[in-house]
C-alpha cells in the first residue's frame, strides 16, 4: 500500500467505528508516521486497539480538547476522554509559541487516552526548531528496582533535537526492561522470556511470558531506570494533577483498555540561551552525531528514518490478516 | 568531626589554597553536604581536588559569576571559569523567581569548573517547591551503545521533587555503567572489573581497569543509557552554547583537571499547572512513595537521608590519612 492508501483506510475505519473527524484525522496520522518509519506495532494494527476502546467506552469518540493557559509558560490541555492525538495538536502551537516567546514552556495533556507511541510528538516540535522532552504513565505494570510488585507504567521518555538539513535526533524509549507489546508475543508463541525481564505474582524471577503479564515487569538500567520511571509518574502524573499508572490501572478497572491519564512535554527553543549563536552551536551538536555514527554506532533515530526513505517510495506490505481484521471492523468484506 | 568543624576545615583549607571568600564558603557546603550525607567522595577528600584545580590553573579561584536574562523565563550565569557552585547560588534565586512567574524556567551555568555532584542542586530547589531536573557533560570517557570509543562524559541526571514534611525525593546517576571513580578504586586495589563496564584503547571488552580508564567505560542500560548520555551531552552543551565532553576533555589539554563547560537546571512550579490543587496532587505522589517503600524497596534519596539525620547528631568519622594529607595543603602540622 501506499502512504495515502494507509492514510486513507486508517481514516475511513476509524470513521467507521465512530470516531469524530477530528479525530480520525490526527489519530490516523499517527498510523501512517508508524507504518512510514517500520514501527509495525505502532501502525494500523493499532486500529484494532482504537476500536476496542470507543466500542468499550474507554475513549470519548467525539471529546473536544479545551486548551487554557493556567501560567505564563505553560499551556494545558483538557482532553475530555478523548485519544490524546487531537488535544496536543490543539495545544501545539501555543506550546511552540510560548516556548519561543519564553525561552523554555510545557504543556500538560490531561484526561486522555494513549496507544501511541511519543516520538511522533517529539519529532513535529524538534522539526520546528525545538529541543523537546515528552513522558507519560501508563497502567502499573512495572516493579521498583528492590521490589517484585507493579508500581510504575512502561513509562516511556521520549527527546527531540532539531537538527537542520538533517531528520530530528530522536529517541523514545520504555523505562521497563522491554515493552509489554514484546512479553505478549512471546507468551504467544510460547516462548520462554529472559529472567531479568521480570516477576511472578508471588515476587519470583520467572521465564514464564504470562506469568510475568500477571505479576511485574521489571525497569531496564537497575535502580537507575527505577529512578527514571519514578520521574516520569511524578511529572506527568501529579505535577499536572493527572492519574498515576496505578491510578491508570484502577480506572480501567479490568477492562483491558489503554492507559487513561496525562502527559508532559517540555519545549526549549535553543535561540532562546543562544541568541544569534544558534547556527554555530547547532553545528557543535553534529560533531556529536558524527563522532557516534563515525565509529559505526547507531543515532536512535536511525533505522526509523532508513525505513521512512523506503516507505516514501516504495509503500509498505500490510499482512493479509491484519488487513483482514481491519476490515471486519468496518462490515466485512466490503473493498476499500 | 562535627558538621560544623567540617565545614570550618573546608573553608579554612579552601581560603588557604587561594579561592576567593565567596567561592570558598559555597563550595565548602558542598563538601559539608558530602560528608553529611554519607558520601565520603563527594565530601572533604574533594579539598585535595580543589586544591589541584587552582595549583594547575584549571579554576578561576576568584571569578565573579555574571548573571544575564537570555529570555524571559531563562537565566544565563557566566561563571568565568571558577567553580560551578558560586555560580548556581547566584542564579538560583532568579531561576526560582522565573519558575514561580512562568511556570517553567531553565538556568544555563556556563563556563564553569565542576567537581561536585547535582544532587544538593536540584534538593535545593525542591526544598523551594519546586520540581527541577539537572544535567551536565563532564569528559569524553564514556562509549555510546554500539561503540567502544570515547564520546560522551559520565553525564549525570538529577531530578528533585518537593514533598511537603518530607526530605524531597532525589536522585543523582552517572549514565555511564559505573562512576569513574569506582573503576579508578578498582585499578588502585589490583581488582578485575566486570566485562560489560567497559573497553580497552583496541575496542575489546576488558576487565583491567587501568585499561578502561585508557580506553572508554560502557553507558548503563544499554542503547537507553546511550540515548540519555547523547541527550545531557546536547542540552548542557549545544543548547546552552557550551562544551561537550569532547570539548571539555580536550581543552583539558591532558592536565587531568576536573570536567569544564556548562550545566542546565529546569524548574517546574506544581502550582504553575495546579493552582490551588497543589496539596492535593503532591499528596498522591506521596501514595506512589508509599506502594515502593511498602514492598521493601527504597527511595533513590533514602541511604543518603539515613546517613545525614546520623551525622546530625553524631558527627563524622574522617580518616587520620586523609586528614593529614588536607592538612598538608595548608602547611603541615599546624593544628586546625
């Protein structure tokens, strides 16, 4: 299929399951950036999960995001329910606004529900010209370091940096061991999992997929990655008066929906410390870049960009059951 | 020793190897706060690294930080290249001035010399309300994942939270696998380090530790320890207009001095997004506290915490050898 193929079956299916245009709108464009960039997992599979949440109620179909200035530098936005896609594309460009005008801004996203990825987000503000930091709870599903029972969220961090004339530096990455999405497939083909990804219901080590699922994942890094974790449910949770990921996994209450609950980005304009100086510093930072990639070492962002060049022109395979199940959603056998 | 006579070595030793007053009472407190709570390197024995840094002329002893307004919401202090310390207490009233204003504020410290750790930076503005992140390079010591070369600096983030009747939550980690000076404590007692803590000069994994301090230590947590020592190495470099730890460790000029170049501080005010909700919010924090302390783990901040209401009312113990040699640095046997 083509991008616009994707763009167009994400819309007409999300559509087609009830969602608002608005919305439909934004939350396909996220399909399509993970298709484009070979995050399969994060591609129109995910229509999959947006249906079950407006057909389990989880998400609010149509919520309109109110977006207020609670001080100067800050913008916060009240999704009403809804996916969390539309309401930072309502708050953005206040957040880019203020970011410039001020030096340094953020923007809560509040009341939503997330399956998405942060990159994409990271990515639009880096490409206007801004270094960007994004995290968000999930559904408690994670262990601290020194403990065996589930605390924090996947709780990913995700950073942007712009680069001019290049792609963004980006990397978004979970605070856990791995992403649940991975323990879930091994369980599936009943493969064993690593012993350090994480713990049964009683606190024991265990290679078992599913009883890790039932019990705690750990975090990745020790006691470091703990400490990140931690940070991430502090920022985006109680900082902007938003749902931890336990609070999350209660909400949800056994519905198996996605996590519902906040987010935090911070924008720093790098014309705001160095003035007239930006070019030069900016051509520092690639010397960064270079020293990595010139020794054979991957940028973060790297495979991601390789697959988007792919993508842009030569289109992308969707599995024949996948698209299959895509459209049962929307009445079965009907061609679109 | 009493923190009290501590702190009166630390001045005394500092005025005697040449700081200027200012410096020397500042940076004084950082070593007080060191051996307070618990952590001897941070503490008392950074008297002979100081001493070294003005003896070699790789600290201005008595630089006059200048304080600028790059942006509203933004603090810039030039520290004329003295040590880091001076320089953040004279802009930290401005930047939590900014936070409470705007919501948000960023403080570059540039151009300054550093030897301590951020924790006692980012705690003190916690104990301000505050929530703030902090980041610095150091020198280029540290290979990016999928790499063996030096690129990054030990690159720490530090991050306080402010809890209400409660010492703040804070943590303070190197990105790389290990402190140097762990390594450096290894080479000196004959011990083999780990294989995954980092590379000789030939890019081959090594246990010698004299090795990997000639070669490059490995990040933690793999590519996510990488991607975060990339991220320190850009906002308290690029960003900020100052060195990466190639830089720095290159115009160290093999003099073996402390790490140069700049630092970013971010506050964020709760009360900026929650208004009269404050309470409230940072009483749900203290929920997610409560379900890690209650399994058994700890906080990041807890040993440190534990050691200092110890070193409150019993004082601390400081080696007869170390002793003597700070002694030395102001003239032998004269008693102080």
């Amino acid at each position: 299929m083509t991008l616009a193929e994707v763009r167009a079956l994400a819309r007409r299916v999300l559509r087609g399951v009830g969602l608002d245009r608005m919305h439909a709108e934004v939350v396909a464009e996220t399909m399509v950036a993970g298709e484009r960039d070979g995050c399969a997992s994060h591609g129109i599979y995910r229509l999959l999960v947006a249906a079950r949440s407006v057909a389990a109620k989880i998400v609010v179909p149509d919520a309109v995001p109110d977006v207020k200035e609670p001080a100067a530098a800050l913008v916060a936005v009240d999704g009403g329910g809804g996916f969390a896609q539309l309401a930072f594309e309502m708050g953005k460009p206040l957040l880019i606004e203020k970011a410039r005008r001020f030096g340094i801004a953020a923007m809560a996203v509040n009341n939503v529900v997330h399956f998405a990825a942060l990159w994409p987000e990271v990515e639009a503000l880096a490409e206007q010209g801004l270094a960007a930091i994004a995290v968000t709870p999930s559904h408690a599903w994670v262990a601290p370091a020194g403990g065996t029972r589930p605390v924090f969220g996947t709780n990913p961090i995700a950073f942007g940096w712009p680069r001019p004339g290049h792609e963004p530096f980006v990397f978004d990455f979970a605070t856990s061991a791995v992403a649940r999405g991975e323990i879930e497939l091994h369980r599936r083909a009943g493969r064993a999992v690593p012993e350090d990804w994480g713990y049964d219901r009683t606190g024991q080590p265990t290679t078992d997929a599913a009883a890790v699922l039932d019990g705690a994942m750990r975090t990745f890094g020790g006691h470091k990655g703990s400490a990140l974790a931690a940070m991430v449910e502090l920022l985006a949770g109680p900082l902007i008066g938003d749902l931890t990921s336990a609070e999350s996994l209660a909400r949800d209450a056994g519905r198996g929906g996605s996590p519902i609950g906040g987010e935090l980005i911070i924008a720093i304009d790098p014309a705001g410390f160095l003035g007239a100086g930006v070019a030069a510093s900016l051509a520092r930072a690639e010397a960064l870049f270079e020293a990595i990639e010139g020794q054979g070492a991957r940028l973060p962002s790297q495979r991601r960009y390789a697959a988007r060049a792919r993508s842009l022109s030569e289109g992308v395979v969707v599995p024949t059951a996948l698209h299959a199940e895509i459209m049962d959603l929307v009445g079965g056998s009907e061609r679109i």
